[in-house]
C-alpha cells in the first residue's frame, strides 16, 4: 500500500491487533452469546468468547517493538487481556 504525504509517498501496511479475555477471566458477554446460539438452535455450542478487532494503518518500516508496545499499552489490558499481532 502507498500512501502520498505531500509531495512524498510513503509504503504502508495494515496490520490487525486481536484482544481476546484470558482463558482464566469471567467472559459474561461470551457466555450470554453461547446461550443464545443454543436457543436459536445451534446444536454443540461450547465455549464463547468475546474480543475485539482493531485494524491499523502503519508505514511498512514500523518496528514491531513499538506495535506491541502500543498493543500491550493502549489497546489492550494485560492483566485481562491477551493480544495477538497479525501483519
């Protein structure tokens, strides 16, 4: 991706930031959502957990060391949250 700052262009990339409840944190949204799956009739419905998605706009030469920093001190929580980076 490109994009034109002026009279210069710069590469850029998009990258996704996925926050989900740690596997031993309550996730009450997650488990009203399972139980209405089973009352749409959604047979075999296990366990359901809630995150969120953010989506990012960074240049292409971002260290990956300042995108986690960002991941760990802004869009997630770390002592709830977990966090994953996909490039």
């Amino acid at each position: 991706m490109f994009e034109s700052i002026g009279n210069e262009t710069l590469r850029t990339m998009k990258i996704l930031v996925n926050v989900m409840p740690k596997p031993s944190v309550l996730d009450p949204q997650g488990a009203a959502a399972a139980e209405a799956l089973k009352h749409l009739g959604l047979a075999g419905v296990g366990r359901v957990r809630i995150g969120k998605v953010v989506e990012i706009e960074l240049p292409d030469n971002t260290e990956d060391s300042e995108i986690h920093r960002a991941a760990r001190e802004l869009l997630s929580n770390p002592v709830i949250e977990d966090y994953s980076i996909t490039k």
